[in-house]
C-alpha cells in the first residue's frame, strides 16, 4: 500500500501539472469540494474500522481473563465431588487446558489450531459425562455447584472461539484500501500547484496512512502481527501451573 501510495501521489502530480499547462485555473473550480469529500469519506472509514478492531482486541482479552477464571472455579469446585471423581476429573481437566493453550499457541496456523480446539471439545464431552456421573453418585447441594461451573466454563470457551472469527465483511477493507489510493491520487494532484514536489509530504501522507490501516489490521489478527493478545494468555499458563 506504501507503493502504492507513493506512485500515485506521483501520478497525480504529473497529471496536475500537464492539466495546469492546458486549461485555465478557473476550470479547477469546484474540485476542493470532491477532494475533500473523498477525503472526509476515507478518515470516517479508518476511525470507524480502528474503533471496531481495538473494541473486538479490548474484548479478546477480556474473554480470556473470564475463561481462566471460569476454569479456575469449576477447578476449585471438584473438590466437592469423591476422591475417585475428582482425581479424574482432574487429570482431564489438565487435558483440556494443555489443548486450549495449544490452540492459540499454533495461531495463525488455523488448520493445527482447529485441530486441537477439536480435541478441547471432545475433552469438554467426557469432562461433562464424567461429572454428571459423580454427582449422581453423591447428590446434594453442594455437588449439585459443580455442573453450574462447568456449563460456564464451556460457554466461555465457545464464545471465545467465536469472537475470534468475528472481523468485518472483507469489501470493508478492500473499500479503505481503494480510498486510500484515489486519496493519494487526488493529494497528489492538489499538490501539483507547486513546481516542486515535496518529497516529505508525499512520503509523509504515504507513510502515515499504511500505518494506519496496518495497525486496524493488526488489532483485528492478534494472534499474527506486532500487537498480541499473547500476555494475556499468562493467566491460563499460570492457572495450569498450580494444576501440577
């Protein structure tokens, strides 16, 4: 986009200066109006796709604090059940979690990475059989908490999982990329009333807008670029860590 960007700064220019050579100044009337329209159009598009991006990374992150503490709940929470329950459980429970941070661990390796989200879900089926067994085996109000926490734990583990996928429809970001190249296009013809172009501006606006939309993409993929949800996994780490 960079590239991109700067040819048709220049091109613009070009054309800028061969138009002011063969018709008057008067016939460039009008064209502020288009120009910044566009513009106006293309900063709308980049703060609204920026907030959407930092508002889904915001809610990443906060999806994994409340899954690690809902399977730090159900984990305390076996202890109501029987030795022989809970050791099991237990040992599944550690199951679960090692193929939860592999998961994310293998991004943005998608087809390793479903693999083991499916390998989590079939851990969630025996973690649920085996449970529902144990505290049929001992009813009473205190074991009758451990199925509230696991039905917590799995409903945040598909809502993270889904919230990954979540990104805008792809033309949103094909619309910006092409604003930002017209945008370029038109900067660099309304710069051509200069007889020199200016080099720090036309790589400045270049620089700054590739940038920009590299940061919006990068909030939106966490799990590929600079910006990483990967210190707030720290907590699903530690919590395995006192599993042992």
């Amino acid at each position: 986009m960079f590239l991109g960007m700067v040819l048709l700064l220049e091109l613009g220019w070009r054309l800028g200066r061969q138009q002011r050579g063969q018709s008057e100044e008067s016939s460039r009337a009008g064209l502020g109006a288009v120009e910044g329209a566009v513009f106006a159009l293309m900063g709308l598009l980049v703060a609204f796709t920026f907030s959407g991006a930092a508002s889904r990374f915001d809610q990443r992150r906060q999806l994994i604090v409340e899954e690690s503490n809902a399977i730090g709940t159900a984990w305390l929470r076996l202890d109501l059940l029987s030795a022989e329950a809970r050791t099991e459980l237990r040992e599944l429970f550690r199951q679960y979690l090692d193929r939860r941070l592999a998961a994310y661990a293998k991004m943005p390796d998608v087809a390793a990475a479903m693999g083991e989200l499916a390998k989590a879900n079939a851990l969630q089926g025996g973690i649920w059989s085996r449970a529902v067994a144990a505290c049929q085996e001992s009813p009473g109000p205190l074991t009758a908490q451990v199925l509230p926490a696991l039905n917590a734990m799995f409903d945040l583990a598909s809502t993270r999982t889904a919230v990954t996928q979540m990104h805008p429809p792809g033309i949103i970001y094909i619309m910006l990329g092409a604003l930002a190249l017209m945008s370029s296009m038109l900067a660099g013809y309304a710069m051509s009333g200069s007889r020199a172009r200016s080099w720090i501006h036309t790589l400045g606006f270049a620089l700054i807008i590739a940038i920009s939309v590299y940061v919006i993409l990068d909030l939106e993929f966490p799990r590929t670029g600079l910006i990483r949800v990967d210190a707030a996994d720290q907590l699903l780490i530690d919590l395995r860590r006192t599993m042992d």
